[in-house]
C-alpha cells in the first residue's frame, strides 16, 4: 500500500497542484491529512493568498481515499461544512502488519506518546518541521507542512510504502528523510 501524507495546509492553496501531479503519478492508495486545514491566522492574512474553498474543494475530490485528522487550528464550523469525515484526534492504519498512528501532533507527538505502545509508527504535523526519528522502537515522523514549512525547510510530504517511510521536497521531489521501519 501506498500512503500520501500532507498537513498544515492552512487554507493556502497554491501547493495544492502539486499534491495533484503526484497523486497522478503514483495513484496513491490513501492520502491521509494530518490536519490544520483551512485556518491561517491573523499574521498570514495579506501575505499569503488563502483560499479555505479551494482547500475544501481539493480535498473534497479526495474523499474516496482521504483519512483526515482534525488539527489544533480546525474548529467546529470547519469540521461540520467539509464534506468530508475528520476524525478527531488519532487515527489507526494498520498496513504490512505495522500500526501507524496518525494524528496532528499537538496531543500526540515524541515527547508526549506514552499511550503507544504497540505503534510502529507516531506520524504528525502540527510542528512545521519536518522529521524522522526512532525512540523506544517507535518511529517518529513529523511530516512537515506543505504551505508553511519553518526552520528554512521547504515545503514537504511523506509516503509510506512498504514499510519505509521518506520525507520529500514539495517543490522538486527531493529526499529529505528516509527511514526502514
């Protein structure tokens, strides 16, 4: 199985293209949104073009093969107005015989993750930054963000196939992080 993940899209729809190309190109399975969705922020507003409908409407076109997380920045309205299902706080893949656990980050993340024992794979968001790390024979994976990435990464996405995780570029399909797990 082939798995797409994405987060913190904060409605920024420019990147969204891109996601597109790469789901033309490999027809993932399952794209699965870790979340933060549709919400910006005040200090984004006027710098980055926003667009919540388009973010709405792409994953919308999706929904046939999208899992999606709700994040720290998805209120009510957002959840109650996509049409789409958003699970609440963690969702629970079990591929190749491996658990992967799939939340936003801001609950669940490497420093608060005693509640997964038997995960094989903790993968979020929430931070910005992307990452892979193992503890405690879990692998961590922090995908980044595909509009607003930080610590002069760019904008990144994961994929899960088996049983290896990587962390790619947006904007070229470099690889950033790879890991067996």
């Amino acid at each position: 199985m082939k798995i797409l993940f994405i987060s913190d899209i904060h409605g920024i729809s420019k990147n969204l293209d891109k996601i597109k190309k790469l789901d033309e190109k490999y027809n993932f399975d399952k794209i699965v949104n870790l979340g933060d969705m549709y919400y910006c922020g005040l200090s984004i507003k006027g710098i980055l073009e926003v667009d919540p409908n388009a973010v709405k409407d792409f994953l919308t076109s999706y929904q046939h093969k999208l899992l999606s997380i709700r994040g720290n920045c998805d209120s009510d309205v957002d959840i109650e107005k996509s049409a789409f299902s958003i699970c609440s706080d963690l969702a629970l893949l079990n591929v190749d015989n491996l658990n992967i656990y799939c939340t936003h980050g801001h609950i669940y993340n490497i420093d608060k993750n005693s509640k997964f024992n038997d995960a094989n794979i903790l993968i979020y968001g929430h931070f910005h930054i992307p990452y892979i790390k193992k503890k405690d024979n879990i692998t961590y994976v922090c995908v980044g963000s595909i509009s607003l990435p930080r610590d002069g990464y760019g904008p990144t996405y994961a994929i899960y196939e088996n049983k290896k995780i990587t962390i790619y570029s947006l904007m070229d399909n470099t690889l950033i992080f790879e890991s067996e797990v």
